[in-house]
C-alpha cells in the first residue's frame, strides 16, 4: 500500500539542487511566472446548472490558491476578523493552475528541464496535454527532462492539484483498515498522510489554512553542462589546520574546477585545500562569523559561490551528578545556547521575501540569539534564512518536518523519507550554521506521555521506524559527522537527562513563576502568550470588533485557553483592563515577566546549557507565544530578550525578606565590573539607598553578588534598579510589590528638542512604552535598532529614541497610565 505516493520515480523526473546552485553563464533559465487558475470541478461533482461557472482566474507563482482567490475577489482576505470559518470549501477542491510560453530550441542547450521547486502538494502535471509528472511533497523540489517534448511555438503547461485534506482523510483510512487500527484514534489525523507542513491544517497559534499551490519558481532550464548539486566539506585536523574538500555531480562533458581562500583548483585536479591559519565562524556574542568565499566552475564558464565558516559544532552529553548534560560545543568552547524556536513565516508559504527573513534573522542576532531552532510542524526554511544564519552567527537546530502526531512508517513511507531526507542533507549538510539534526517534535513525549488518555495509545509507537531507523542511516551516510537525536524533547519523561519542553506553566499551574522548579538541561521549548500589537489587529479588525472579548479577536486567539483563564494568568500580577488597547499593553508585560523569569533561572542556574523560547515570530496577526508579531513589530518581552540574552546578565530574584543579584558571565573572558543597586521610591523617583559591589567573573560562571534586605521598604513603593558599569544595556528593574499593588506618583514627561525623540521624567515612570499612532516603525530603540514596544523605567532622566522615520502622534503609555507629551 502507497500512503505517502512515491510518485517521483518515473524515469523521466529528477531531484536536484536549488535553484541557487545553477550559474548564469551556459545554461538558460527562462521564469515561467505568468499562470492562472481555475477550481476545476463543483465540491458536489454533479452539474448544477444554478451554479455559475468559476473561469480561469490570474494567478501568482510563486503563491497559493487563497491568495489568488483573494486577489480575484471570490473570498475576502482569510486573516480578516473570522473569516478563516467559512473556508474550508477552498480545502476541499481540487484547483488548476496553467501557462502557456514561447520556446525556440537553442543548439548550445540540447538538454531542457521544466523544474518546480516547490509544489503543495499532490499533483499531476501535463505539458501540451501529455501528463509528464505526478508530484506528492512539498518538501522536495520537481524536475522533469522535456528535451523531446517541446515544440516550437507556443507550449501549455498545467498542473492539476488534488485536495490535500481529502487526499489525507482516503489514505487515512487505507492505512488505518491495513493495521487494524480503530477510526477515531486521536492524533493521528490525515495531515500525517501528505508530506506536506502540518502547521497549515491549524496549530494552537495559526489558522486552518491547508491550501494547495505553487509555492516555489517554476523555471524552463536548458544546457549542455550543468552543475546539480555541491558540498563544501571541512575537517579540522590535530594540527589546527582545516581540510576542505568540495564534493560537485556535473550534467555534461565540462570540467569542474573551485576557488577557496585565494587557491584555485583547475578542471582535472583534486578539489582539496589546505587551510593553516584558519580564521574560525563562531557564533553571536562569542567572536566574528567570518567566512571565505567558495567558487565552483565549470569549463564552459559556469559557476556556483558560496560561503563557508571554519568551525567545529558537537552536542555534549555526558553523564554527571544532575543526570545528563545537553549543551553545544563551538571550535573547542562550551557555550550557552541563547535562542528561540522559528515558525514559518506565513501562512501562505510563497509569500515571504529575502529582505523580510534578512531583517528577522538581523533582529534575532541583535537580541542576543545565538540559536534557532527550525521547528518540525513547518519545513526545511529557503537558502535565505541559512544564508542570514550563517552570515548574522545564529546556530540552526533543524527538525526533520514531524510533529505532534503519529506517522505512517511502512517501507513505502520509509522510501519516500529517504528521498527527500537525501535531498535536505545534501542541500545543507555544508551550512556553517547547521547544529544538529532532530527527527521529529515531540512524538516521542506524545507516546511515552500517553497524550489523550492511555485508553486512546496505539498499538505501537508509529514513526518510529523513521524516526530510529531511516533518518539515522542516511545521515550516517550523508552527513556523518554531525549530531541527531530522535526526538525532541529526547527525555520526555526525566527532564534531568536531556532538553526538555517545558509547558507545565502555561498548560499546566498557570503563573510563570512556577519556572523555577524546572531542572532542565536545556530548555528546548517554552513559552508564555500575549497580545498582538495595535498594527497587527488594525489589519484583520472592523471598529465594531475593537474589544477585547469580540469574536474577531477571540477567533485570533489559538491558544485553546477558556477566555477566562488566559486573562487569569495575567490578572494575577496586572491591574484590570478596560478595553482592548489596555489588554495589549498588560499580557505583552506578563509575558515579558514570564521570559525573563524562566531564562534567568535557566542562566542562573549550572544544571542548564541553553534556553530557546517559544517562539520568534508569527504567521498571521494572533495572540500568540511569539516575541515579533506578524506586523514584524517586537513586543516588550523582545527587547528583554536583549538585556537576558547579553552574554554579561544581571538578575533580581526576590525571596522572603530580601533581593538576591546574580551576575552570569558567558563571554569568553573574564569580567571586571561595578555593580550598582538603588532603591527607589515609585512616587517620585527619589532614591533611598545604593550598594556596590565589585564583579570579577571567570568566562562562563555565574554567582550571587549582593544579597539585600528589603524588608524595610514599603514594598508597594520601592523598586530596585541593578547595573553593571560600564556594560551597556544591563539595567534591570524589579518592584518589590505585583504591579497591581504597587503605588506609581504623578511623572511630568516632556518633549526634548533635537534630532531624537527625547523624553525628560521628572518623578518615577515605570514600563514606559513610547511609539507613533500613524507609524508604529517611525521610533527605533538605539540599543537594538529594533521598532515595536519597549517596556522602559526612569527615575528623574531622560529616555531616547532613535526617529527613524517622521513622527506624527506619539503616545506614551506606563502603568500610571497615559501620559501628555509635551
């Protein structure tokens, strides 16, 4: 039985590289980007004469179905208020997509190649009417050889695509019939049975929009010689030195020849170099990411660049006191993994840009991130979110695209896991930035956790053979030096013995306090939610919708928490809202609390090694996990993530009676600094007490530095403020009572004249957020360069922000309130 259809294996249809390996210069690539579409058949499959006939539409390649259903004015906009509820009917179809382009046959390119790179998902295509492919995963790109069938003139292309959900919901119950498995078995629903990005049937932070398309370019390529596909290999060698090696696969006749480091190799000799003073690629905040540029050409003038970064990347697990260590080793040097989790961009996978994941990737870096990991519920991410990885110092852990379900994992499916497992080894196994492999998100934990009852577990742990088995194999074939787990968490069950997803706060006890029972050694996942911004409900809101209990803002809320309880979490700490705008400000401040919690605890701790929050960034504008919402704005919980992720951190933990500071040093140097606390009334700024202490701090140690009784203070009147001399943006906050208790004096904020944005307090104001009504982008944060919702305090100084655009209206909200600007 064929669950995942191995389509792909007809003799005339090849997988290769990306398109950004093919060069310019021998082979002629002509964009095939004017396409439309149409839906082929009524839902019903009968004729119905009251029925008007749905005709051939405009269509954009790359895109998908619901955006040019959109764009032609049959559905309105699917993240508008709630109308992702009425289509489903888009899901169901089966659509049609077709082109038509001039072809003359060029005698210096005899071979021709129609390649798809990416299509979603099950599909068969036709060129001049003749079915030349069928297609069944999104993951891996198409390639049909059509050298002796084109004509002259005018061609016609078409690729049909059949309902992924109806697709999935057939299989399914083929394959649940073969293994004498029960119908409603939860957990294993039909998006398991397409190779397609399961976030796009629905998750607890995006839409169901499952959609069908074609997502990637679609190309004509001829040639005579090509290259398909290359590898930079490295190997460090005891002497210091660094081997490279390139691996190249040549369609045709030319010779292949490669650059690197000032050395070139001419066609006919061995690709290798030598590399004896090696400029080494060390992540964010540990030294430079330096790069040498690799060149690879063919004979016929063709060629392919890339970047390489000399390094070398281990998972260290080691048995110890605590349980097991999980922690990542650079060039010789443990490090502390600073990161978060990544999503797909967008719902609709076509549609991000270069520049958009350039930007992202740049925010990340100058947040302290140091890791992402590419989350298995989405895909294998394009060659510009590597590119930016490698270039900003950002560690990629990768999952294998599996998640939260059981899979099928016959030989069939095994088959079809390792072609496209082949492809995406080969694609990025010569990334600087590629961590770590892991097979699967949280499958292991579903199983072992017996999630949805033990009365509902299978049989069986289905996709364990690919999980242990598959993947396993061919990366010991492809990519053998380095690292895979099977799973994540990999432990589920013992969090000292591994990384662990810790959720036991948000879907368990409710308060982010309760981090701090945690004893994970890595914290792989975690994470609290809050309120998109203003610009983010703007765009799917109407103004009868602005309230913060209205259905359109609950339909985009996917947390499948009951209203009640997701506002209790944040009532806990922060006074009672009054609209929706309020509601915003508050839960972003819980969850900036929340972060800060968890990592510093994490930081402070010896038993951990890392902490990737849960999550970057956004699909679609929703209440969510993420620190940027989908309006590319940063919440107050981002610009924490500066300040606890800086390799130098301070923290305030609060206890019975007094205040411990801990500083952590994770640079690779020693740290001679100041600490600096004060005590500070909320009413009027007015400082009441200071201590210093002297920090000398070995690299990678962190220890309690001053321990401070409080106790006789009025909790609800004091705050403590810490610094570090000297280190740039360490200044941390903490009051001594929840905001809702505390007590905040009447500030006088006034405009400063000149080229920033100056704001002069007079009195205490605390949690300041500052931005522009018309233009939420117009105020840049001169510590990160980032646009959104910083959280600010001051006592008696002034505030900054960097005017990168004209501002028009700004407000100024605190927990005091709204403030004038005069």
């Amino acid at each position: 039985m064929q669950i995942w259809a191995d389509w792909d294996s007809k003799p005339d249809v090849r997988q290769v590289w990306t398109q950004k390996e093919f060069g310019a210069c021998m082979l002629v690539r002509t964009p095939l980007d004017r396409w439309e579409f149409r839906q082929i058949e009524n839902p019903l499959g009968y004729p119905q004469s009251q029925i008007g006939k749905f005709d051939w539409q405009p269509a954009q390649v790359p895109g998908s179905v619901h955006l040019d259903l959109a764009r032609a004015g049959v559905i309105p906009d699917p993240f508008g208020r709630s109308y992702e509820a009425g289509l489903a009917w888009v899901d169901q179809a089966r659509w049609e997509y077709r082109t038509t382009f001039e072809w003359t046959a060029r005698g210096d390119a005899p071979t021709r190649v129609l390649r798809f790179a990416g299509l979603d998902t099950v599909c068969t295509v036709f060129l001049n009417d003749s079915e030349i492919a069928r297609h069944d995963n999104m993951f891996t790109p198409l390639e049909v050889n059509v050298t002796d069938l084109l004509k002259l003139g005018e061609n016609r292309l078409q690729v049909i695509f059949e309902s992924a959900v109806v697709m999935g919901q057939e299989r399914r119950a083929q394959y649940f019939e073969s293994e004498g498995i029960r119908t409603d078995m939860p957990l294993f629903d039909e998006r398991a049975f397409v190779r397609k990005a399961a976030y796009m049937s629905g998750w607890d932070w995006g839409p169901r929009l499952v959609s069908a398309g074609i997502w990637r370019p679609v190309d004509l390529l001829e040639y005579e010689s090509r290259i398909s596909q290359t590898s930079v290999h490295q190997e460090r060698l005891e002497s210091g030195q660094f081997r490279v090696w390139i691996e190249v696969e040549v369609e045709g006749k030319a010779g292949v020849g490669a650059e690197f480091n000032g050395e070139v190799r001419q066609p006919g000799e061995t690709l290798e170099f030598l590399v004896d003073s090696p400029k080494l690629w060390w992540p964010n905040g540990e030294g430079d990411a330096h790069l040498y540029d690799v060149r690879i050409f063919l004979s016929d003038g063709q060629e392919v660049r890339k970047k390489l970064g000399l390094r070398t990347i281990r998972l260290v697990r080691e048995t110890d006191a605590l349980g097991k260590s999980f922690g990542f080793e650079v060039n010789g040097r443990s490090i502390w993994s600073r990161g978060a989790n990544w999503i797909p961009n967008d719902s609709f996978v076509g549609r991000s840009t270069e520049g958009e994941i350039s930007s992202q990737i740049n925010a990340c870096r100058m947040l302290g991130m140091n890791m992402l990991r590419v989350w298995g519920g989405g895909f294998y991410e394009s060659e510009d979110f590597y590119d930016a990885c490698d270039r900003e110092g950002v560690l990629v852990w990768q999952d294998f695209p599996f998640a939260c379900s059981y899979y099928p994992d016959g030989p069939c499916e095994q088959a079809v896991m390792r072609k496209e497992a082949g492809y995406q080894i080969r694609r990025l196994r010569d990334r600087t930035c590629l961590a770590l492999w892991c097979g699967n998100n949280e499958n292991s934990a579903m199983y072992e956790g017996a999630w949805g009852g033990k009365e509902n577990l299978p049989a069986r742990y289905f996709g364990e053979n690919i999980y242990n088995d598959t993947l396993p194999k061919i990366l010991g074939e492809l990519d053998p030096g380095r690292d895979y787990i099977p799973s994540s968490p990999l432990h589920p069950l013992d969090e000292t013995l591994s990384d662990a997803h810790y959720w036991d706060v948000w879907h368990g006890r409710g308060d982010w306090k309760f981090y701090e029972e945690s004893k994970t050694r890595f914290s792989s996942e975690f994470g609290f939610a809050s309120s998109c911004s203003p610009d983010c409900w703007r765009a799917v809101l109407e103004p009868q919708d602005w309230e913060e209990r209205s259905t359109a803002v609950r339909w985009h809320d996917k947390t499948n928490k009951p209203v009640d309880t997701f506002e209790g979490y944040v009532l806990l700490h922060y006074p009672q809202w009054a609209n929706l705008d309020e509601w915003i400000y508050y839960s972003q401040l819980n969850q900036r609390d929340a972060l800060r919690c968890g990592i510093e605890h994490y930081r402070r701790s010896e038993f951990c090694r890392g902490a990737l929050i849960w999550q970057f960034n956004d699909c679609w504008p929703v209440q969510s996990w993420a620190v940027q919402d989908y309006a590319r704005l940063h919440k107050a919980a981002a610009y924490e993530l500066a300040r606890i992720y800086a390799p130098e951190m301070l923290s305030i933990h609060l206890e019975e009676g007094k205040a411990s500071v801990h500083v952590v040093n994770d640079r690779p140097r020693e740290l001679q600094t100041t600490l600096v606390v004060s005590a500070i009334s909320t009413i009027d700024g007015t400082t009441r007490r200071n201590w210093t202490s002297e920090v000398c701090l070995e690299p990678n140690r962190r220890e309690s530095i001053l321990d401070i009784p409080v106790g006789e203070y009025v909790a609800e009147e004091t705050v403590l403020k810490a610094s570090l001399t000297a280190i740039e943006g360490s200044t941390t906050w903490r009051l001594l009572a929840e905001p809702k208790a505390t007590r905040f004096g009447n500030p006088r904020l006034t405009l400063v004249p000149g080229e920033d944005l100056i704001v002069r307090v007079e009195g205490f104001v605390h949690d300041l957020m500052i931005w522009d009504e018309v233009d939420a982008f117009a105020l840049v944060d001169p510590l990160t360069g980032l646009s959104g919702f910083r959280a600010i305090s001051a006592a008696n100084e002034d505030i900054r922000l960097c005017r990168g655009k004209p501002v028009t209206r700004p407000v100024a909200r605190s927990l005091a309130g709204i403030h004038p600007l005069h």
